[in-house]
C-alpha cells in the first residue's frame, strides 16, 4: 500500500514538474569516489535524466584534472547513451585535463571559460619507485612471496626491469589508442592530426580552439543559450543543477580534528605520501 502511495506521489509531482534543462557538475578526480566525485552518484543521475520526459537537455560542467581509465570511459559511455536520447553539451571551468576532456568528447559541442586548462591527452599507466636503499638504511627489510617473475613488478622492494618497463608501455599505448580514437571521432578530426596534439601537453582555451578540440570560448551563461537558442527551447525554460558533495560522518569529522590537533606529519608519513598514487592506475590524469 505504501508503495502504491508513493507512486501516486512521483506520478503527481512529474506532472506538475516543468520542463528543464539539467545542469551536471563534475567535479574533481574521476575515480569511484571522494569527497568532491561520486561515479555511481552520476550514472544513477545521468539514468534518471534519460528517462525523465521533463528534462529535455543536460549540459555538464566540468572542473576536473581526469582521473581512473575505467570510470573516465564507463561514464563517458553512459553520457554517450545519454546523447542517443537528448541534446548533451559540455562547459569548462578551471580545468578539463585528460579525462575530463575524455568524458567531455560524449557532447555535441564543446565550450570552455578563457581561462580553463584542457588537453593533456595522454596516459599513465603506472609509476615506479626504487626505494631498496632507503629502507636498508631505515633497517627495513620486505619479502614478497609471488609466482610469476613479473606478478610483483611495481612493487617498492624491487627494481623495475625493462620487461616490466615494456609491458607497462604496453598498457599505456592501448589507452592511448582508444583516448585518440575516441577524441578523433568526436571532433572529426583526422586520427594523425589527433596524435600531434596528444603527445601530453595542456592548452589554454585559446590553444584548444585552434586546434579544433573545443567548439567556443565563452561564460556559462553564453553556452546555456547556445543550447537553448540551437533547440528552440523557451529562454525562461527551468534549469536543474545537480551537484555531488560527500557528507562525513561522525568518525570522519572526528579524525579531521584528530589530524589537525597532532601537528606534523613524521617523515615516514610525508615518504609514505609522496608515494601513494594520486589516482588508480592506468589512468587520463593531468599532475601539475
């Protein structure tokens, strides 16, 4: 019966709902999930978006750095799903950096704020650090037990073999094929062309729009009206933001105040830092 209610609820309040234009942030590293991105929290979005007859367009807008391979392409694929549907456009903040250009390639047209850093078309597939004298001089010896001469490669303890080196650079040349492919195929672009741009580097917005990887320069409000005057929508039509912020909890908090009032990190903890990846391997990541 409660059920049945709460049907009725939905049923009454989508009829009364206007017509919109959802406005997605993405903010942050393109991962599962942290404080600022939450990647089931957007393909649940982005689901419910396709299926609601009120929402007649969705323009993202991205202030990203990339991210994880697998979840740039997972929600890049779920966008492109969107866009068989309904008219997608993307806007760039600050920074749309390797995968955040990757998820962007999904909409139809492309603008970016004078000021953003975009490109860096490129993958890193892994990183290597040698630190065996270290922790000889630390006193700390590691022993890994492993089949396979190269199941423990990557590891801290262990120098990093040119077979390793290899097949690392072969990860990374497959991401790189599918990053270009896809970058060619959203800006029509020839796939050589595509290549001499994606040895890496990051553009100015200026710098993207010569080089055909944006379609604008403009505010956010200046993109908006393109997507409304380009559809016919009404100019006052409704706009939906939609924005991810992880609440902490309890213990979160309580470990927030516990790590400020510690003072200073020891330097195994700053070496321990230092170490740990920005991000999940392979990755379309942009570090500064």
């Amino acid at each position: 019966m409660q059920k049945t209610t709460s049907n009725r609820s939905t049923f009454w309040i989508n009829l009364y709902k206007p017509d919109s234009i959802a406005i997605l942030e993405i903010n942050g590293t393109i991962e599962e999930a942290n404080t600022s991105y939450n990647q089931a929290w957007l393909l649940e979005n982005l689901e419910n978006l396709k299926n609601d007859k009120k929402n007649k367009a969705l323009i993202l807008e991205i202030d990203s750095p990339g991210g994880a391979v697998y979840q740039a392409d997972e929600l890049y694929l779920a966008l492109k799903d969107y866009a068989k549907e309904k008219p997608l456009y993307a806007y760039f903040k600050s920074m749309a950096a390797s995968g955040g250009y990757y998820i962007a390639c999904a909409a139809e047209k492309i603008y970016a704020n004078r000021n953003t850093l975009t490109g860096s078309i490129g993958v890193v597939s892994g990183m290597s650090f040698d630190i065996t004298e270290m922790l000889d001089k630390l006193g700390i010896k590691m022993t890994t037990v492993h089949s396979g001469k190269n199941k423990n490669m990557l590891n801290l303890n262990e120098p990093f073999s040119e077979e390793q080196r290899a097949i690392m650079q072969s990860v990374s040349d497959e991401c790189y094929e599918q990053f270009t492919g896809i970058v060619a195929e959203a800006r029509n672009l020839d796939i050589a062309f595509v290549k001499k741009l994606a040895d890496g580097r990051i553009y100015t917005a200026k710098q993207a729009l010569e080089a055909e990887l944006i379609d604008g320069i403009s505010l956010f409000e200046e993109a908006l009206e393109v997507l409304k005057s380009t559809y016919a929508f009404d100019p006052d039509i409704h706009t939906e933001r939609l924005s991810y912020q992880k609440k902490k909890t309890v213990w979160e908090s309580m470990f927030d105040i516990k790590a400020l009032l510690s003072g200073q990190k020891t330097e195994a903890e700053i070496i321990l830092q230092i170490l740990e990846p920005p991000v999940p391997f392979p990755a379309y990541y942009y570090a500064p």
